[in-house]
C-alpha cells in the first residue's frame, strides 16, 4: 500500500481538522479522469489529509499570518510567483496551506521532475495536487483553468547560503512566458520568515544525488527553527491583458513580464521585512 487509502486518510483527517473544514475541503470539485483521481493523480480526500499534516506547522509551529490574500483569484486560471528558501521547502507547504484555507482553491505546485518520482512522498504529493513541471503537464492545467503555484528561482532559492538571504536568485522566465501564452495574470507572493528557519553553511551534491535528491545540504540546526511566516500577497498582474499570445515567443517581451514579476515579488520582500518585528514574531 503505497500511501493510506481513503477511510484511513479520513480518520486522520478528522483528528486534525475541525467538522466543517473537512467538509468543504472534501467537497472540491475536481475533474474525475475515470480512475477516483483527477488525470494528475489529485482527489479532495488526499488534500484533506495534506491540509490536516500542513496544519500544526501552519497554526502552531510557524504561525503563519497572510496580508492581501484579497488578492488569490477565486477562479479561472493564474499562477502563484513567489521566492523560494529555506534549506527544506517548507515555505511551498506553507503556502499551499495558506491558498487553501484563505481562498478554498487547491493550488497546484510545479515541482522540479525528481519530487514526484521519490518513493511514497511523490505519490502522497501528486495526491494533494503537486504535479510535475513538464510543459504539457502546465499546458494542460492552465487550459482546465487550474492556479498554479511556481518558484521562478527553482532549487538554488532553496539553496542559497544564509548570508545571501533575501536576495532573489536569477529569475527563471518560464513562468512568464506560460502566463502569457495560456493568458493567465500572475500573483507575486513575498514569503519571509523561511531565511532564517534553517541556517545553510554548505551542501554536498554526491550524498544529494546518491539518494535522488540535488544536493544534501548541511544546516546549523537539524530541524527548521520556528520562525514565524509572513506571506504577502500583491494584486495580480495583468498578463492576460497587456500581452497577447503570440507574444510568447519574442524572448523580450516574455523578460519584460517576468522583470514585472520579480520587481513585484522584492517589493513585497522589503515590504515584509520592514514590517516585521523580529524573527519569531
């Protein structure tokens, strides 16, 4: 048994979550493939249980507050742009938690191709939503008017040495130029607290690799510290109006959008640094 079925999912779920937030977490509509699960390997049951997981880290452990969540679409397609750190990609669950109790969407994170091929924690994933960054896979969720959750910096946001924190990484642009040819608008979200949860000071790639994982990093602390979150939503940017499809394939125009993104994104950094109070507050 590759990960809990359903009735064991639900008795953990019902542990965690209260009554009515089983109820509406359960009761997502989704796009049945024919096979219980949707052609992603998605079914509410198993986001239920994610959120149930999520959830002590989420309310206890992190205490995660949000700010403009006003701004997470309610429908229709859009990708989720924010900075990614940590050592452990914890702020990728924290986030998805936060989605999903504020807007009652699942958000569909865009992994890099070795998460969903790792034993049980792939298909426990692929089961809460999580899909894998192949260009068809994104096609697809974006035609079926799905919200996406994207890191623009990929693993080396989560990799950076902690005296580099909070200095964006080089900006991917695949995210703009999948927004702009499927016109969906963009969400930048700043995340802070994640940079100081677990301290990198080296990483070593053999070991990483060995056990298919990029690289295995070496932290001051073997756990996260409790670093309060702070994500920061800003209103989405329009690249369903000021870009037309075609425009997908001029490079310019595909940097111009994700230069607008990542401006967003560290200015909802500063933002969130200069409204903090401290590192566990």
């Amino acid at each position: 048994m590759p990960f809990p079925l359903p009735p064991l999912a639900r008795a953990i779920t019902r542990s965690i979550l209260t009554p009515a937030e089983l109820e509406w977490v359960e009761g997502i509509v989704y796009k049945n493939a024919g096979h219980g699960f949707d052609a992603f390997g998605m079914h509410p049951t198993y986001v239920a249980l994610g959120l149930a997981a999520t959830m002590p880290m989420y309310r206890n452990y992190f205490r995660v507050r949000s700010y403009g969540a006003e701004n997470i679409p309610r429908e229709g397609q859009a990708i989720v742009a924010a900075n990614h750190s940590g050592a452990v990609p914890t702020d990728g669950a924290m986030l998805w938690a936060d989605v999903l109790v504020q807007s009652r969407r699942v958000l569909r994170p865009i992994a890099d191709h070795f998460v969903t091929t790792l034993p049980f924690i792939g298909s426990l994933f692929s089961r809460g939503g999580v899909v894998g960054g192949a260009r068809g896979n994104v096609r697809a969720l974006l035609g079926g008017g799905e919200m996406l959750m994207i890191f623009p910096e990929g693993v080396p946001g989560i990799g950076k040495p902690f005296k580099d924190r909070y200095q964006l990484q080089k900006w991917r642009v695949g995210h703009a130029e999948l927004a702009i040819r499927h016109s969906a608008p963009v969400v930048p979200v700043g995340i802070v607290g994640p940079e100081e949860q677990m301290p990198q000071i080296a990483r070593i790639k053999s070991v990483g690799r060995a056990i298919g994982l990029p690289y295995l990093p070496i932290t001051l602390t073997p756990l996260p510290l409790p670093v309060r979150y702070h994500i920061h939503y800003g209103k989405p940017i329009p690249i369903h109006q000021d870009y037309a499809p075609e425009e997908a394939d001029d490079p310019a125009r595909v940097l111009e959008a994700a230069e607008r993104v990542r401006d967003a994104v560290a200015d909802l950094l500063k933002k969130g640094l200069e409204m903090r109070q401290g590192v566990f507050e």
